[in-house]
C-alpha cells in the first residue's frame, strides 16, 4: 500500500517528496530557476530548423519538451499549451497525442531527440539533472530550464519564469491574472492568524489526506495547505514537512474537525461520465465520492479517531482532480473550491443552530480542470 501511496501522483513523487526528503534529511530543497549551471548556455537556434509541414503554424516557434506536469498546466493556463512538442509520462494537461519522452524515473533520448525541443523543462527535484541531458543541451542549442515548485511563492516564480522564457506580450495579460491570484492567495495564507481563527465559529481545523490507510497527509508548507488557510481553514499538522505519514496516534492528536482527501484519476479513481454527475461530483454528492468518503472515514474510525460533530461524521471534500496535487496554477481553483465548500460548511453549521432546513448549496466552481 505504501507503494501505491507513493504513486498516487507524479507530483507528490517528482515535487513534494523530494522537497520532504531534504527536509528531513536537513537540507534546503534545490531550486533552479534558470540555464543549468556548471555548463555554458546555447541559445536555441529556431530559424535554423525546417518545420515539419504537417504541423500547424505557431506564433510562437519555441519547442519545448515539458519533463514537468506542473510545467504543463502553468503554460496550458497561460495560453502556451501548443508550444508543448514532448511531454512527461504523467502529464494530464498536454495533448495525450504528443509524444511521453520520459519521467522522474528516467528520460528516454531517442525520442526527446525526435521532438526536436528548443527548450527543455524538468522538475528534477534534489538530484542533479543528468549529464546526458545536459551534454545534449550544450552540443544542441537546447536551453534547459528546471524547476521544483513546492508553495505558492515558488509558483509565482515559476511562473514569471515560464512566461519570461517562452511567453509573448499576448499571453502577458493572463500571466499578471494569475500572478495577482496567487499573490492575493499568498496574503491571506500568510495574514491567517491560527490563534485568532480557532476561535471564529465559522473555522474548523482541515486535514489535507492523501490516505487514510496508512494515514499520509499534505503538512503546512505546501502549496495546498497555503491555498486552505487562504480559503479561511485552520492546517493541521500547523508545523513539519510538506508531506508526513502519521501513526493513529499521531492522527487523533491533530483533533481535525474537516478533511480533504484528494483522490485522483491517476491513482485509478473513474471520472464522471455525464454533466448531472459532474454537478453531482463539484458538490461531493456523487455516489463514487460519498463512497470514497465513507471508506476514509472507516479507516480513521478504526485508529481512534472521533469527530467531534454531526455524530462522529467528519466533513469531507474528495478531490478527483489530478491537477490539484500539482504545485502549479491549479492551485487556483482549487483554492476556490475549498472556499466555496467552507462557506457551505459554516451555513451548515448555522443551520443547525437555528433549527432551520439547510438549502441546496450552489456547487463550488472547479474551473477548467474540474473535481470534487
């Protein structure tokens, strides 16, 4: 199980593990946000090389093999999406058509070669991007460009990066939108006072699962746990690593009072297939959900775990969106549904106070990328 945890994502494996890794290794996760050091940078040669008449004309001539899913969805949510030649095995924002030419586990050359690449990003993590990689990038006029984004701070910087490197005045606009987002995101999460929110009745304590068997859950220094207190909820754990495995013990001392479990297609979760699922799914009343729900719950009731409301049932949102374990623009509407549902929490809550029957809440907007 432990296997299939660490799978649940390429971006909890290729971002956040390996950002945890250093940390409890005691060291500073690596973060390059530019050419490779330690070799010359060649500038791509572009008019140099005959475009293939089968492919469409672009604006932009940049060719870039994007090794990084987060990469994907900050260029496909800049407008830059079609300047995507190659892509990383698990990446769900690019054109499935394009060629796979490689993942965290390793690259495959022939057919990076093959895609003829001007630029070439990565998300290596801690590691030293291979000298292979780079040998290529000096003897072929490719720019390499790695990234390792783990909070909201490193997106934005991820962000200008990308739009700086491959962007056009016409994606600028878009790119000082989402820029503005994340920074306003990033005000709230750092504004957000534990203390002081514990004690507003309309805030609950948010555990971030990735599992509940064993318990794997998101800590306060990643992008999604800055996304939740922007979204007015409290983080528990409030101290550790981006990623932590918890004993039973451990869980029930946390005393969360709402759960968010990401459930993601890749990890084998079906999508839905309809528009009245999708609604039914934005709202986590679709059957797959409550299911998802009802066994995570299951799970935590069998280590100890008791909520202290709606008899002993803990609120939960299932995320089914991939996107929304990627340290990236996602992180956007993600926030957005997680706000959405608290608001739907706290009127709940009211509700009940007052004896009055809770109205049917208006589905949270999942944008582009969808999810539950």
């Amino acid at each position: 199980m432990r296997c299939v945890l660490r799978a649940v994502s390429f971006a909890i494996a290729a971002s956040m593990l390996g950002a945890a890794g250093c940390e409890r290794a005691g060291q500073a996760p690596q973060q390059v946000l530019g050419p490779v050091p330690g070799h010359q940078q060649v500038q791509p040669q572009v008019q140099q090389q005959a475009q293939p008449t089968a492919e469409p004309a672009r604006a932009n001539l940049a060719r870039v093999a994007m090794l990084s899913p987060a990469g994907a969805v900050m260029l496909r949510d800049l407008g830059l999406g079609d300047v995507i030649v190659a892509r990383h095995a698990f990446d769900a924002a690019s054109s499935p058509g394009l060629p796979s030419v490689g993942d965290q586990a390793g690259i495959d050359y022939e057919a990076l070669l093959a895609a003829r690449p001007t630029h070439v990003v990565t998300q290596w993590g801690a590691r030293e991007l291979p000298e292979r990689l780079q040998a290529l990038a000096r003897s072929g006029g490719m720019h390499l460009h790695d990234m390792n984004p783990v909070s909201l701070q490193d997106v934005r910087q991820e962000l200008a990066a990308l739009q700086a490197l491959l962007g056009t005045p016409a994606t600028a606009p878009r790119a000082a939108e989402l820029d503005a987002q994340l920074a306003s995101m990033l005000e709230a999460a750092d504004a957000s006072s534990p203390s002081q929110a514990e004690g507003a009745s309309d805030v609950r304590r948010l555990v971030l699962l990735l599992s509940a068997s064993p318990i794997a859950v998101l800590g306060p220094t990643s992008c999604q746990a800055q996304a939740a207190r922007a979204a007015g909820f409290v983080v528990v754990p409030q101290s550790g690593p981006a990623y932590a495995e918890l004993s039973g013990e451990e869980f029930v001392a946390l005393g969360a009072q709402a759960a968010v479990l990401f459930a993601p297609v890749s990890a084998g979760v079906d999508v839905a297939t309809d528009e009245a699922d999708e609604a039914k799914s934005a709202r986590g009343d679709s059957a797959q959900a409550k299911q998802l729900a009802a066994r995570a719950r299951a799970a935590l009731h069998a280590v100890g775990f008791r909520a202290s409301e709606n008899e002993g049932e803990l609120p939960m949102l299932v995320v089914q969106d991939v996107e929304s374990l990627l340290p990236s623009t996602s992180m956007v509407r993600l926030h957005g549904m997680m706000q959405a549902w608290r608001v739907g929490l706290a009127n709940q809550r009211q509700d009940a106070k007052t004896g009055k029957a809770p109205a049917a809440e208006k589905a949270p907007s999942a944008g582009p990328s969808g999810g539950t």
